[in-house]
C-alpha cells in the first residue's frame, strides 16, 4: 500500500457569513423552506473562501484534523452591560442552531474542494460562540502519514472516575 504525503499540511480561513445549520429537504414533501435556501447559500460562500483558500491546489487526499470556531452575531436586543451580556451569552449557547448541525452543512459545503469527502475527517473540534458580527473560523490540518512516525510510541490512556 502506499501512502500519498501531502505538499501542504495546514489550511486556514474565515468565512464572513452568518453561520447556518444544515437542514434537510425532501422532494416529495412540497417546496424548500427559506431555512434550506439560507444553508445552501451559506455552502455557496463556504465552497468559494474555501477555493480561495486553496489557491488552485488540490483536495486533501488523506486523513484530516477539522477545527472550526462558529461566531453567531450578538443581536440588538442583547443587553449592554458587560456582566447582563455574559449571562446573555451564556444562556443562548445552549439554544439552536446546535454545533453539530451547523457542522454537518459546513463540511458537506468543502466536498470536492478542500477534501474528497468529509470521511476524511478522523477528528473535529467544533465551538459555538457570539461575537459582534458573524463569521467562521476553520483550520484544516492534514496529520504526518504513518510513514513519517515510524519509530514514535503512540499510547492510549483510559481515565476512570
């Protein structure tokens, strides 16, 4: 078997654009909501900052690390105050859209351009947060193939309560 070495091994970018969960549409069951017309739109900027970013290279071929930071904008109506604001944020964390689904839409939307398929990716660290203005901040690191670790120890260390 032979293993393909990536050229480059870390991507990072930011896509100025209002987070948007991943919704499903099922053709039987009448139109699209304006939810799933939002998400494809957001896929459509992602996919082309992702371009960008990828200055013409080509998709990862191997495994990939994905680190992606979603900042939702703080509305208007959000308090002022420092201490008012911070539990304002806190209880809004735990409300929709989830970080999950707002994954799910967003490695799908890198199909093709950065990666070949999203099952290339072996670990995820994801965040919710809020900010003043939307946006998503994403790293993509590709790790060392098995070749290059030849030699190292890996060990695996449970915790129990």
């Amino acid at each position: 078997m032979q293993i393909r070495t990536e050229a480059r091994t870390e991507l990072n970018f930011c896509v100025e654009w209002d987070p948007c969960p991943w919704t499903l549409y099922v053709k039987n069951k009448g139109e699209p909501s304006a939810g799933f017309w939002r998400m494809k739109a957001w896929q459509e900027v992602i996919a082309r900052t992702a371009a960008v970013a990828m200055k013409g290279k080509k998709p990862f071929t191997g495994p990939i690390h994905l680190k992606v930071a979603f900042y939702l904008a703080v509305p208007p109506r959000a308090p002022k105050g420092a201490a008012a604001r911070a539990r304002w944020i806190y209880k809004q964390q735990c409300k929709k859209p989830d970080t999950t689904n707002l994954l799910k839409g967003f490695e799908d939307a890198l199909k093709g351009c950065v990666w070949e398929d999203d099952s290339q990716v072996i670990h995820t660290e994801a965040s919710k947060e809020f900010g003043e203005r939307a946006y998503t901040l994403v790293t993509v690191k590709a790790p060392h193939p098995p070749d290059a670790m030849v030699g190292q120890t890996h060990t695996a260390r449970l915790s129990g309560g």
